[in-house]
C-alpha cells in the first residue's frame, strides 16, 4: 500500500471502476498489516483478484519489514538486487519507478499472491460477503494484478520481459489499458516461495 495522497485515492477509484465495470465486486481490505490495496470477487468467471495499485505519487520501492524479513522473493532475488537487474533495461530517468514496478512484481504482489493462497483467513471480511467464493481458495482463482498510471506502461513492459527472460515468471502478463490506467496480470510459478512452503 502507498501513501495516502488525493492522487492515491483517485487511482484506487479508478482501479474499482475498472474491476467493477468487468464484473467484479472490489473490497477494501481492512484486516491485517499488509493487505493489497483492493481484492475483488468476480463470480461469472470465479476469479479472486489481488491488486496493488499504484499512484503517479509514489516513487519508491515499499519497504515493509514484513515481507523483509521473510524475504519472498521471486527467483530468489533480493529486493535490494532489483535495482541494477532492471535499470538496464528502462531509460535512465525512470529507473526509479522500474525499482518500484520491479519489487512489487518481484516482492510485494508475489506475497499477496501466496498470502491469499496460504493465509486466506486475512480475507474472511471479503470471503463471509461473497457466495460462491472457493475456501481455501487455489492458483486456479487467484489472480495478481498490478495497476499503474498509464503512463508507466513501458516501464511494466521492460520489467516484465526481464523477469520472464530471467526463468521467473512463466509468461508474460496480459496488459490492458485505459485512458488512465495501465492494469497488468501478472501470472506466478506454481510453487510457493520456500519460507511460505515451510511455515506453520
């Protein structure tokens, strides 16, 4: 989760409006110190999404201890690894918003990924509302989504394709956009991370 700003509040609204206007129903997460921005339920298609959404405001990489100290990471790369992997491939000005994209696809939506997989119990506020909803849910319903302003499209593009070149994501995502919004579904291995694997 970002800061709130004025712009961070308007890029959630339009990311509701983008999930909504598919089908979905969107929630607020309320519970838990690290929840995605928004999760949302579409039971046409029986798909549960996890969304990170992030604002032309935010300029930096996250930097929970949580997920720090556990140290998720896709393909094992360390968060403060990401930097120089991806900054070879973005224009020099906007290696700071690859860093961001890069350790959210890498860390931060990757955990929200398995923690929907493994802790489903951080969305019972959304699973109790919702009919239909598998419990506990499976890959084959979590979707991962990343949305950005759409502007930083070219950005998501080139780190993706890094970590896709790389082994660490089996596909590339599928991108849509809108006049604001650039919404990548970003696709995962079919294993959990080790820490995750072993946890109690």
């Amino acid at each position: 989760m970002g800061e709130y700003t004025p712009a961070k509040y308007e890029y959630d609204r339009l990311a509701r409006e983008f999930f909504e206007a598919r089908g979905y129903v969107t929630h607020i997460v309320g519970k838990g110190n690290r929840p995605p921005d928004l999760v949302a339920w579409n039971a046409a298609s029986e798909k549960f999404a996890v969304i990170e959404v992030k604002s032309p405001d935010e300029r930096d990489a996250w930097t929970s201890q949580v997920y720090q100290q556990r140290d998720y990471n896709l393909c094992g790369i360390p968060r403060k690894k990401i930097r120089d992997r991806v900054k070879a491939h973005v224009k020099r000005g906007r290696w700071g918003i690859a860093y961001l994209v890069g350790v959210t696809i890498s860390n931060q939506l990757y955990c929200y990924y398995w923690d929907a997989l493994e802790q489903p119990a951080l969305y019972d506020d959304v699973l109790s509302k919702e009919r239909g909803i598998p419990t506990p849910l499976s890959s084959d319903y979590v979707e991962p989504y990343l949305v950005v302003p759409v502007e930083w499209k070219p950005v998501v593009e080139a780190v993706s394709n890094y970590f896709y070149s790389e082994g660490c994501l089996p596909r590339l995502p599928i991108i849509e956009t809108t006049q604001d919004l650039c919404v990548a579904q970003i696709f995962y291995p079919g294993s959990p991370p080790p820490d995750l694997a072993t946890r109690a």
